[in-house]
C-alpha cells in the first residue's frame, strides 16, 4: 500500500476571521490554530520495537490507503450494500456488546443480527490468547470481518490489562515523540490480539482537574493536545483504526456523561478556537473514526452531539470528515435517566437519522438491545421515519471500513 493521504474536503470558515480555510489540514495553519501546534512528522518504530519483548509484529506495517484504493473500497461497499436486504443493512450500523468469553456464543450473536461490529470489554477479556481466540472466532467471513473494538487509551480505561505503555496521565508531560512511541507499542499489541478498531485516541482538552476527562486528556492546553492527538493516529495507524473522542469535545464539561448529559454554553466560535483543535488534528492525521459524546453544546444544538444534525454536519463539512462516525455508548443516554432518552431503540434510530454511521451498546443492555436496535431502524426505514438513503450511506460507510480492515490484513496479524 501506498502513503499517499486522501484529500480531505469540506469548508471551515472560522466565525470572527477574515478568511476561509479549506479542509481541516487548512484548520491547523489557521490563525485559531498556530502551524507549530501540529508535531513534525517521526518515523513509525520498528515492528519489532512496537511489539515489546518476545512478540511478534507485522512484518511490514500497513499504511493509510491511497485515495485510488478509498475510492475501491467505496464502490465495492456500495455494490454489498445494495444487495444487502434492510435487516443486514440496519444490522451492519449496530456495534454490540455482551459480556461473555464464549467464542461460539459471542461469533453467533454477531452472525444472527448481521451486526457491523463487537466491542470488547473487561468480561471478555481473560488473558492474551483467549481473546485472540474471541476475537478470531468472530470473523465469520475474512473478507469482510466485523469492526471488533476495544477502549484501550492505557492507564485507567485499559481492557488490554498487559498494556504497559505510558498513558495519557504521564504523556501529556513528554514530548509528542513519547506519545508517538506508546500508541505504537499500543496499537501493535491491539493488533496482535485480533481487534481492528481502538477507541483509544482521547481528542478532549481540559485543564480543570475537577473534570471526569482530565485524567485521560494527552493535553491540557489545545495546543498540546493537538500535537499529542496527531501523534497518536500516526503511531497506530500500522497497526489498528484509531478513533478520536468524545466529539466535540468533552473537557468544555465537568461532569460524566455515563450519568446525566452535561452541559456548556460555550458558542461554536468558542469551540473552534479551542476544543476543535484536537480533532482537527487527528482527522488530518487521517483517524478513521470520530466518537460522538453524549453532551450539549447548548448554544448550538440543545441535543446532545451523538444525536445531532448539526454536530454531524459540522464534523463532516467544517472538520471535512469523510469516515465512520460512531456514537459513544448509547447505554449511557439511557443511564442519564432523562425520560426523553429511555427507549434504547428510539436513540439508535436518532443516531442514524443525525449523521450518525454506527451505533454503540454496551451499559443498560442485554444480549438482544443491539438485535432490536437494528431490527428498530429497518422498521423505522420501512415505516418512513428514517430516510433510507440516510442508512444506505451509513451503511456504506461502515462496509467500507471493514473492506479496509481485510485489505489491510489488521484483524490478522500474527498472534504470539
């Protein structure tokens, strides 16, 4: 594969500037965002570096594909995806969860709703082997494997529990090249156990130590956490699909979205010149995935993020997005205990209709909360609810990521 970078488009004008920037590389030259906050460029470690000690690593790391090879997947999608029929299609935006270590048991609960993806957590996670084992047993079809994930930033949120490289906490306090270092060791190691996709790229910036984030943010000023955030999609990119959270920016709040929907006041031009930042960043350094939080930026949209229009429509057409956009877990809506948010199929189906292209389900669910999540938006496509082309889209987009995956080889690099 090649290295070429995909041009990003999309058009940010930044409100209170006298120009207009294209793309969201063009964001980070902006004068909201000083060149010198994005990192030079570093040669990725060695293969052998990044897997520590007496593992094995990919011969020869993938690459970020070349626009030719983007525009293949994307055609190939669109080619699965017509000839999906509306259950497979709602069923590939589901990423589910359940807490079992069963291989049978988890590989047939993917299989029987046609769900897009699966992620891990501590209750499926014994020792290195037996996930490599979980996670192989999933793959139904090599050519295109579901999107299997895993929380794994190091330190306190770590699934992975042999994961020893630096975490956020001591990173932010070194270099980028520190941060580029760990997320290297860290995605080899994710790839090692079978798993495509880590929701490991913290994006939030926050300096109040008071803040359910703070701990887990690789800077506390934007123009740390931009350098730091890009270093960390470069460092994975060989290895894993990075995703950067909780868009648009969860160090604007204190309190944790797992139980109540937080909320800022802060004005989009506030945003821009300082939680966009971040994930500006990664998405130049070319994440594949952003993760919507479930908070409100009052002064643009009253929703919380994950279930806003205008929050996608920012992402994709001011930050020029092109890839997946996944929800942060819906669960957690559930667990605010806001009655507008209690009925976990009816928050699937606002997601997709918003922008989302995937939705997540882990806390508050039960082995069928993602089956009738997709069973609820193939009905709310039928019934006319949900404008199907909206979830062929988001259908596209996710399959297209999976082709990517088994282009890339990524859910099967060598295990120890």
């Amino acid at each position: 594969m090649g290295s070429t970078r995909r041009t990003r488009g999309g058009r940010l004008i930044l409100r209170g500037a006298a120009v207009a920037v294209v793309g969201a590389s063009a964001l980070l030259a902006s004068p909201a965002v000083a060149a010198t906050d994005a990192p030079t460029p570093t040669p990725t470690p060695s293969a052998a570096a990044t897997a520590g000690p007496g593992a094995t690593a990919p011969a020869e790391p993938t690459v970020r594909v070349q626009a030719a090879e983007a525009d293949a997947y994307a055609e190939r999608a669109a080619a699965i995806v017509a000839a999906m029929t509306p259950a497979q299609r709602a069923g590939t935006v589901v990423m589910g969860h359940i807490a079992s270590r069963d291989a049978e048991t988890v590989r047939a609960y993917l299989a029987d709703a046609s769900l897009g993806g699966f992620l891990l957590m501590g209750a499926n996670v014994g020792w290195e082997e037996q996930v490599r084992e979980l996670t192989d047993a999933m793959v139904v079809d090599p050519a295109l494997p579901p999107l299997i994930a895993v929380d794994q930033e190091g330190g306190s949120v770590s699934r992975l529990y042999w994961d020893r490289a630096d975490a956020a906490s001591a990173l932010r306090d070194e270099s980028p090249g520190a941060t580029e270092e760990a997320f290297a060791v860290r995605g080899a190691l994710v790839a090692r156990a079978g798993i495509g996709v880590n929701f490991g790229v913290v994006a939030d910036v926050t300096s109040d130590t008071r803040s359910f984030i703070w701990r887990r943010v690789l800077g506390e000023t934007p123009s740390d956490a931009t350098s730091r955030v890009a270093a960390a999609v470069t460092a994975e990119e060989p290895y894993v699909l990075s995703a950067l959270k909780h868009f648009p920016g969860h160090g604007a709040v204190v309190e944790d979205s797992h139980y109540t929907i937080p909320q800022t006041g802060l004005t989009l031009t506030q945003w821009e010149s300082r939680d966009a930042r971040p994930f500006a960043a990664g998405v130049s350094a070319g994440a594949p995935l952003v993760m919507t939080g479930h908070l409100a930026y009052t002064a643009v949209d009253p929703l919380p993020a994950s279930l806003s229009p205008q929050w996608y429509r920012i992402l994709r057409e001011d930050l020029g997005f092109q890839g997946v956009a996944v929800t942060d877990d819906l669960g957690m809506l559930v667990q605010s205990r806001d009655p507008a948010y209690q009925d976990p199929v009816a928050n699937a189906v606002a997601a997709i209709s918003a922008g989302a292209d995937l939705v997540l389900t882990v806390a508050s669910s039960s082995s069928t909360t993602a089956p009738d999540m997709a069973a609820g938006i193939a009905a709310a496509v039928e019934a006319g609810t949900l404008d199907e082309a909206r979830l062929v889209e988001a259908a596209e987009r996710v399959v297209a990521l999976r082709l990517q995956l088994a282009g890339d080889g990524r859910s099967f690099l060598p295990a120890e």
